[in-house]
C-alpha cells in the first residue's frame, strides 16, 4: 500500500430524514489502482459517490481529494479538477447523437467545437461504439448507454472516475467485452472506484475491495481476502456468496 | 464556417425585395414580420436552445424601446446611441432577471410564471411612472433624417430590420457552433449530466439569457424609431412575449431558421384572420392558440422539423445517396 492517497473518505455521514443513508463511513482509495464499492441494496453506496462528487452535501465528514478537502465544491468544479462519475440511472442526452454527448464532456479541454467532436469520435472508439455516433442516444440498448455514460466520464479526461454500476443490465458477453476497457483505465493513469455487484467482474478488476452495510464500512482487502472471510460475505451478500466468489476468482484468476 | 452561406443567401434574397417595388403595405408587413423575428430569435437563443421557455420576454423588448425613447426624448440622445443604450439596458434587464430566477433553482414551469410576473411588474410600473409617460405612452419626435435613425421611406427601415435578423441569424450559428453552445443545449437536455461534465450550469442560463434579452431589446429599440412610439402595452404588454415565443415554436424550436420562418407564418395568419374577420379584438390571440395547438400536437418540432424529415425521407429513397453529414447542432 505504498501508492499515495488520491482520494480520503473521512466518517461521511448523510441523513434523508429519519434515515441515515451514510453512517460515518471513512476510506482511503490509492492512486492507480481500481478500488471497488460493494454492498447490498440502500447500502448507500451510490449516495457516497454523490457526495465525494459534489452532487449532495454530506452531513458531517470530510472527503479529501489530493489532500485537499472538497465538501462544498460544485460539481462541475469537481469535473474540472479531475473526478468524473457515471449515474447509475444514465443520464443521456437523449436528444443529441452518441458523438455531440461525448463531446460535451470533450470540451472540457477542448474549446474548439471540431476539435471536440475528433476527441469524442476517439473516445467512441475506445468504449467500443465507434459504430454508433450519429445515433440518437435515446436510440442505444442498455449496454450502448452504459457504454456512453463511461465514454462522456472519459472525455473529461479525468484522474479519479467514479463508476456506478456500469455493468448493471449488461448480458454475460457485453459484460466480457467491458472488463478490459475498465482495466485499461488503470494503464492511462486514471484512478477508478466502481460500484459493483457483478462478483466475477469485482473480483477481477480490483485490486481493493471495500464493502459498505447499512452505511457503513465493514471490511476493506484484496479481493481474495474478502472473499474469503465468510462473515462479511454470508452477513452482507447473502448464503452462498462467498463460495460464488471463490469460484469467480479461480475461474479469472 | 458551414451554414453562414446559407445565412447570407436568404439575406441577400430578402434585400433584394424592395427593388421590385413592393407597395408600401407589403413592406410594412414585413417589417413588422421581422421585428417578430429578431424578438422570436432572442427568445430562441434561450428557450430554444437553453430550454429555459419564458412567457415574459416583454421585460426586454420594452425595456429596450422605453431605455431608447427616453434617452432621446428627455436627454437628447442621439437615436443610434440610444438604440445601443436600449440594447445594453436589455442586457442587463436579462442578467438581473436571470440571475434572481436560476439562483434560486426556478426551472420549468416555475421559471416562465415568473418571467411573465417581471415582465407584468415592469408594465404595471411603466403604466404609472412619469418618465414612461405614465397611460399616455412617449411619442418620439420626429426628425426625418438617417442620423436620426428616421426615414422618409420604409425601405431603410426595412434594410435595417433586417440587417439585425440576419445578425441574429449569424450570433445563433455561431453559439451552435461554439463550446457555449454544446453546454447550453446539454443544459436543456440533462441538467445533472451537465454538471457532471464540468458544465456550470448557472452561468450557462445566465449567459444565453443576457444574449437573448439584448436581441429582443434590439427589436424593441428599432420598434420605437419605426412606430415613433411606446407605451405601456406596446412595451412591456403579453402580445410580445406570446409571439417571440409563438414564431419559434411554429419555425422550430432549437433551429437557426425557425424564428423567421415562424414569425412569416405568424404574421401571414394574423393578416389573414383580420381580412375574414374584421379587427376584433383578441381574435388575434385566439387564432395563434389554435395554431399552437396545431404545431404542438402534429409537428412538435415546428417547420423545420417537418423540412429535415421531408429531407430525410428523399435523401432515403435515392438508394446511391451518401449518409447525412454529421452536423453539430440541427439547423435547418
Ligand atoms: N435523495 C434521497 N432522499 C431520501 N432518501 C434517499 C435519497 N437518496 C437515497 N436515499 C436512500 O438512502 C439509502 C441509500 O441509497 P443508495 O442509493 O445510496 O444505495 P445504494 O447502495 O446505491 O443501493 P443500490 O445498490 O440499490 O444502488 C436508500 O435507503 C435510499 O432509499
Ligand atoms: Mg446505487
């Protein structure tokens, strides 16, 4: 663990109401690697990632991002700084074609309209939807959104990416086909944190895992260390999990 | 740059009107069909492109006749330097309006409620207040010379108008084509997504709304010095925040052409409705209700939509023709 700290979760919590959706929860995530979020349903996982990326003020806590605490900062100011997150719900926009979404995001870095739409057309081709540019993105499958929410995040060319359920909704194939693109982020200096329930998927990617119960942290390690400690498995992920993910990390190694 | 030369060639065709000896009813006609389209562009720029549809954009045409108008008449001004004061003071009518209005989150329907309160406000004000020229309106004096902004003819008038609409036309392009532009329409399209992309939501709206108040209170100044003038319900009145809005919606919203497309079929159909009808009052208002409806429901996308799917639909049918060019925005 001697890889500098990019990003420092520190006992967040968030109350909606009479719900504590974030109870104290604190982490670290190393820089070039890719940290996964696990968890069970109204963990408040997503609910994190909004407040390290500004979308909602935490209740108490601070998030340090290169040592420099960010609670209070606008999201797009974030984006600027170098965090992009994908939405778990995608949010296209629905009435512009793959290429002017993607090129939103390029514009960040690019001011010339052209040279953004170059950028976006490059981008496409790396997430695998070089094919589809001049669609409506209201026209894509549910892979093809999944696709353009990473490639908009992308764009920004971003130093920490936030990516929430990405391959939720995927079929086993489109699910193949992602994994690379996501563990090739790491190759480009981007440091990822991915929320996840595809075991086999988590497994195989990530380099930490943390899991998150009823806001909070429970237990952090490698992937095989969490795997195997049937506890956190069988109490937070259901009977038979912590078997499915051992035969995940055998099977992909 | 692409799309300006089309710009330019409907610019010279309109130009070349007056050279065929229109009579004056016909040029009058079109002057006040493209003082509708300069307001309907403004409106356009906003509400089109930014989503952001207000009902009172009144607050800036008026602003900008009444800012002209008082400048000449009460301090002297001259009328071209006034004209520009009238553009600058709509300007920052939109910066106020829009900064009070997006600070506190206003959107959707919300959002145009209270511009159309600003701009009843701003009526009511004007109604009253001396400098307005309180019920009796300002007449502006006339002086028949083109230092004065004033002619004899309409046909400079009619250069002049449309001189604005095609720089209208122009600054639209531009803002389609621009970096400011992508972020504007993402705005309309998906406001957290936008922010996620980096975009500064707030400083978007306000940005097309100071852009969009300074065209429409550009209609408003050249108004004046072609009507000699202004009062209360001219100004600030419903009339023009339904049409710049109407002229839009009908031309297509979103589009570089819409508005002037929009604003000839509006003002053909009012011309219309007072030749079957006679001029009672308000049927005006209810004919353009009706054709709202109309555009709504059979062609939410205006003309200009139903021009790019007819266009769509021959580029199909010739098996050997080449895909459409990517375009960056959708312009007729
Ligand atoms: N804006 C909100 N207002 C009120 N309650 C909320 C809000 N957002 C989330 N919650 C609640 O907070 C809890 C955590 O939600 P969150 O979306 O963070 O869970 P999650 O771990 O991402 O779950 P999932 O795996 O289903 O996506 C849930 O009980 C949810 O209903
Ligand atoms: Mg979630």
């Amino acid at each position: 663990m001697s890889d500098p700290v990019m990003l420092r979760v520190e006992t967040i919590s968030k109350r909606f109401g009479g719900l504590l959706a974030v109870d104290g929860a604190s982490f670290d995530a190393q820089a070039g690697r890719i940290t996964a979020l696990i968890g069970p349903n109204g963990a408040g996982k997503t609910t994190l990632f909004s407040i390290i990326s500004g979308f909602q003020p935490p209740t108490s806590g601070r998030v340090l991002f290169e040592g420099e605490n960010i609670v209070g900062v606008p999201p797009h100011r974030l984006a600027q700084r170098g965090i992009a997150r994908t939405f778990q719900i995608v949010q296209p926009f629905a009435g512009l074609t793959v290429r002017e979404n993607i090129a939103v995001g390029a514009h960040l870095s690019q001011p010339r309209r052209a040279d953004a739409l170059a950028a976006a057309d490059e981008i496409a081709a790396r997430v695998g939807l070089a094919d589809q540019l001049d669609k409506p993105a209201a026209g894509l499958t549910v892979a093809g959104r999944k696709r353009l929410e990473l490639a908009r995040a992308l764009a920004l060319k971003p130093r920490l990416l936030l990516l929430d359920e990405v391959l939720a909704g995927l079929n086993p194939s489109e699910v193949r086909d992602m994994v690379p693109v996501i563990r090739g982020l790491v190759d480009q200096g981007i440091t990822v944190i991915m929320i996840e329930h595809i075991m086999h998927a988590v497994m195989n990617l990530a380099q930490h895992v943390l899991v998150l119960s009823e806001g909070r942290i429970i237990a952090g390690g490698t992937p095989s260390e969490i795997a195997g400690n049937p506890h956190v498995v069988e109490a937070y992920l259901g009977r038979g999990a912590a078997q499915r993910m051992l035969q995940a990390g055998a099977a992909y190694g | 740059m692409k799309g300006v030369g089309t710009i330019l060639v409907v610019a010279a065709l309109l130009a070349a009107v007056p050279l065929f000896g229109v009579s004056n009813v016909t040029l009058n006609f079109l002057v006040t069909a493209l003082i509708i389209a300069l307001a309907g562009q403004g409106w356009n720029v906003l509400g089109g492109y930014g989503g952001q549809y207000s009902f009172g954009h009144a607050a800036f045409f008026g602003t900008g006749a009444y800012v002209s108008a008082i400048l000449q008449l009460r301090y002297g001004v001259n009328a071209w330097i006034a004209f520009a004061a009238g553009i600058g003071a709509g300007a920052l009518a939109g910066a106020i309006i829009g900064g009070l209005s997006f600070r506190s989150g206003l959107r959707g329907s919300y959002f145009a409620l209270v511009t159309l309160a600003f701009a009843e406000v701003l009526r009511i004000l004007a109604s009253v207040t001396p400098i307005t020229g309180a019920g009796v309106g300002l007449l502006v004096k006339l002086d028949l010379r083109p230092e004065a902004f004033q002619f004899q003819s309409r046909v400079p008038f009619y250069w002049i108008i449309l001189a604005l609409v095609t720089v209208s036309l122009l600054i639209v392009r531009a803002i389609e084509n621009s970096r400011f532009g992508a972020y504007l329409v993402a705005v309309r399209e998906n406001e957290e997504a936008a922010k996620a992309l980096g975009v500064n939501v707030i400083a978007v709206k306000l940005g097309a709304m100071v852009i969009s108040a300074a065209i429409v209170a550009a209609a408003g100044g050249f108004y004046v010095q072609y009507f000699l003038f202004i009062d209360a319900g001219i100004a600030y009145g419903p009339w023009i925040s339904i049409e710049a809005l109407l002229a839009p919606i009908i031309g297509g919203v979103g589009t570089v052409f819409g508005p002037l497309l929009g604003a000839l079929v509006v003002k053909v159909l009012g011309e219309a409705a007072k030749l079957v009808t006679g001029d009672a009052p308000g049927l005006d208002l209810m004919i353009y209700g009706g054709v709202l409806v109309l555009v709504i429901a059979l062609a939410p996308r205006g003309i200009a939509g139903v021009v790019a799917d007819l266009r769509a639909r021959i580029v199909r049918r010739k098996p050997e023709a080449k895909p459409e060019q990517p375009t960056a925005g959708h312009h007729v």
